[in-house]
C-alpha cells in the first residue's frame, strides 16, 4: 500500500508543529505513560489498562516491521522542538475488507490544541498523494467527541454507526463511522465566511 519512500525509518512528516516520524524503542516510556492513562485507553480498542510494557515492546516491533513492509504506516507524533519526544501515536492501516482505516491517540497534557487535527491532515494528505488511494475510513467511539470533531475537521463525513469489537475494553462498543474520499481531499468544502457583528 505505501511506497518505498514511507519505508525507510528515516521518513518523516513535518507540520507547522509537529514531527511524525516511525516510533523507536526509545518511545516505550511515553508510550506507557500516555497511552497507559485510563482517559487515553478507554477510547481504544487494543490498548489495556493497565497497559503492560511487552505490549508496548510488540507494538513497537509490529509498526516497524509493518512500515517496513508498506502495508501500514504507524508514526510518532512529537513536537518539531524535541523531536525525540513522543506524545502521540497515528496509523494508517489495510483492512481485508473495506477501505484502509486511520486511528490515532494523543496524550491527554496535549488535549485541546488541535494537534491531532493538525497530524490526521499531514497524514492524509501523504496517503493519498503517495499511495492513489480512493478512500480512507475512520471511527470513533460514540462518547468520544473530541475524536469526531478531528475527523470532521479534516474533511471525514459520517458515514453510519456500528458496534465494533474493543478487546481491551471486553465487549463490543458502539461507535461512528467515518469516510473520506479522494474527490473531497481534492475539492473540500467551503468554510461559510465570517461576518462581523454590527
């Protein structure tokens, strides 16, 4: 699915206040204490709480060696002022049905700033410009909508409701589904101009 360009660990993505680069073994710490918080696993599917550090360690082998292959693309968010400073995780991954699907965390001290929005735009934008994709799917958990908002941020439509499996949760969860295809990456919408009060 990605190209040999996303496929060597020295490739990275800059924004105007991130890196997005490949998680190394120097990522563990962060990674259990981020993704490791209740606030931040309870929106995920595969991440335990308490989160112990052998799933980080197969985590981290998995991304790598799934970026080496093409058939996903998992990177580190870090600010571009310590880039060696992990505070979020984003993916796109194949799926064997459907279209692939992007997921994503941020470490809740990072909340509210639109840095998610900030990384799910760089990555799409690289999605459909390296890999001529048609189509990415997302979801999100239904009492999430600090998630939903990202996603309609950048372009993503809702596209239904589901129940899906969340193995670190135990139970199937409801959640919303999202889409965003190559025409509206090519064409969004307008934002409505502002108008000024009288």
């Amino acid at each position: 699915m990605f190209p040999d360009l996303t496929r060597d660990d020295v490739f990275r993505i800059e924004t105007r206040r991130l890196w997005l680069r490949w998680p190394t073994a120097k990522d563990r710490d962060a990674i259990l204490k981020l993704a490791g918080d209740p606030s931040v696993a309870a929106m995920l599917a595969r991440v335990p709480h308490p989160l112990p550090a052998p799933v980080v360690d197969g985590f981290l082998l998995q991304a790598r060696a799934q970026n080496t292959a093409g058939s996903a693309l998992t990177l580190a968010l870090a600010p571009r002022a310590a880039p060696g400073s992990l505070i979020g995780v984003i993916s796109i991954e194949g799926r064997t049905e459907g279209p692939p699907e992007l997921g994503y965390w941020l470490g809740q001290p990072y909340w509210g700033s639109g840095l998610m929005a900030e990384a799910v735009t760089a990555l799409c934008h690289a999605f459909f410009a390296y890999t001529g994709g048609m189509e990415l799917a997302a979801s999100a958990r239904t009492v999430n909508p600090a998630s939903r908002h990202v996603l309609e941020t950048c372009g993503f439509v809702q596209a239904g409701s589901a129940t899906r499996p969340f193995p670190a949760r135990g139970a199937d969860l409801p959640v919303d589904l999202f889409s965003l295809d190559r025409r509206r990456w090519q064409n969004p919408p307008s934002k409505p101009a502002m108008t000024r009060a009288a």
